[in-house]
C-alpha cells in the first residue's frame, strides 16, 4: 500500500437530474410566484372604483347610495397541494354617502374581498390564470358608524348586502375586460420566441475567438 492508498479522494458528485415534468413545475412556480401575482392583480384593478349610485332600502327606492373605492396594498399565500394557486386578499378603503330624502350621511367603510388565482396550461403550450372570484357572503364588509349613524344604517335594509353585491360586479366587468382576458392567456412559445434574440446576443460575445486547428502549421517565427 501506497501513502496515498488509505487516502479518501473526493469525487465530484453528478447534478441530480430531474423529469421534464418536475422541470415544468419548477419552472411555473419560480416564474410565477406569489409577488408578481399580486402586482398583475393590482394592474388589473388600479387604484380606485366607483361604487353607485344604487338604490337601497324597500324596494331599492328608499335611499340611493354612492361610494368611492380605494384599492389598499394586497396579500396572499400559495394554497398547498399539485396544483399552483394563491388565495389573494383584496382590501378596499370605501367612502359612502346615503342619501334618504335629501338628507345625505357619509360613512367609512373596509372591505375585504377572497380571490383565488389559478394556473394551468393548456395545449400547445399555453399558461392560462383562472381568476375565481369570491361568493358575496365571503368578503368581509366592517362599518365605521356612531350611534347616529348606526340608526341610519338599520333604517336602509339589505344595504350591507347591496355593497358587496355591487363590489362583485365591478369586479367581475374589470376582469372581463379584453385587454385583461388576453393576459389570462400567455402563449409561452411565442413568448420564448420573441425573446430568443435578446437571450443569444447576452450568452454569446459579440466577439468570438479566433478559430484554431490544430493540424495547421505553426508561424515560422515560432519554428
């Protein structure tokens, strides 16, 4: 034996490889993650909506209500399991004014609004976002009111459930627009294609080496 029989040489170990499909998971969730879920959300519904006016109370004519609505910073999280989902949690600050016979009060009002974003892709191979929006009884509506104005608010019935009402429609014609529903479609192939260009020209120098053969002769003044 050798001094160097008994010593441990260390080989480098082999990258673990992985299926094309555990390549497209990873690739889904590492590009489409969380932050840039919310910012699209955010683009899609900008910064205020307005809410009205509508009508309120028996028969929807006993007072008329309009509001004014600003969309606060979201958050979300990705829902566990196979597929790639985030629940998004929409927070809108609402100003609101009730008019009942000319007599107009103006309340405060947060609203929380669920929305789950879904991936999925489709054939040939396309990234489609499913934007599922809540049930009316899910988004959380808090008042701000005194005494006085918590009386005006028992007088007008079925408003709570107006507001959310109508925030669901505003919601369901911005996400329906065209331009958005062109987004809930990404067209991945095309997407590879149209930055193939930029991709080359930043792996490749602008000036590559010279060629050398091998088998060529040497210079003279090197013999």
């Amino acid at each position: 034996m050798t001094e160097t029989d008994d010593v441990a040489v260390a080989v480098p170990a082999s990258p673990a490889s992985m299926t094309f499909a555990d390549f497209g998971e990873a690739f889904l969730r590492k590009v489409v993650h969380r932050r840039r879920v919310l910012e699209v959300v955010e683009r899609v519904l900008g910064e205020k909506i307005e809410l009205g006016p509508i009508g309120a109370g028996p028969g929807r004519k006993f007072a008329r209500v309009h509001a004014t609505g600003w969309f606060q910073p979201m958050s979300g999280v990705e829902i566990p399991g196979p597929d790639i989902a985030f629940r998004v949690i929409i927070p809108v600050d609402v100003d609101f004014a009730i008019e009942i016979a000319r007599d107009v009060n103006r309340f405060r009002a947060r609203l929380l609004v669920p929305v789950t974003v879904k991936l999925r892709l489709e054939p040939p191979l396309d990234l489609m976002v499913d934007v599922v929006l809540p049930e009316e009884d899910e988004v959380s509506l808090q008042v701000e009111t005194d005494k006085r104005r918590s009386a005006v608010l028992q007088r007008v019935a079925g408003l709570e459930t107006e507001l959310r009402r109508f925030m669901m429609r505003v919601m369901e014609k911005e996400f329906a627009k065209p331009h958005i529903q062109r987004i809930m479609r990404i067209d991945l192939l095309q997407l590879v294609d149209d930055s193939w260009p930029h991709l080359v020209d930043r792996l490749l120098p602008d000036d590559p080496p010279p060629h050398h053969d091998p088998g060529a002769e040497a210079p003279a003044d090197l013999l």
